[in-house]
C-alpha cells in the first residue's frame, strides 16, 4: 500500500493497478473515505465514507481537492 501523502494523521494512498476511474483512499483510525479524483483538475467526489461524519468528509474533500493535480499524477 504506497502512502501518498499524510493529512493530519491519516494517510492517503493509491493502490497500484486498481479499478477506473482515478481514486484514492484516505485510512485513518476511525474507517475509510474513498474520494473520486475528477482528474485532471477536480473537484473530487466522496464515493464510500464508512466511519466518518458527513462534516469530517466534507473537511477531507476540500484538502485533497487542492492536491488533485499531484494526485493524479501519482
């Protein structure tokens, strides 16, 4: 599992070779949230949130939103 990037204390990543279309995961004690990059340019979209409120997911979004254009060339 390549770690990405960290966002206070989670940790993003992208497995190698999975499904279409661009996304990452973002794991943390408390669950999972699996954001749609939108890439090139975003916004992503939430796909799967499983343990954090819909607030926390909202948060996450906006800052892996202003790393869409790394993340898509991860």
């Amino acid at each position: 599992m390549p770690i990405i990037a960290r966002i206070d204390g989670l940790i993003v990543v992208i497995y190698p070779h999975d499904h279409a279309p661009p996304h990452v995961h973002v794991l943390g004690p408390d669950g999972e949230i699996i954001f749609i990059l939108n890439c090139p340019n975003g916004p992503v979209s939430i796909r799967e949130a499983r343990g954090y409120s819909e607030r926390e997911a909202r948060r996450l979004a906006k800052r892996i939103t202003e790393m869409v254009p790394f993340l898509c060339s991860a």
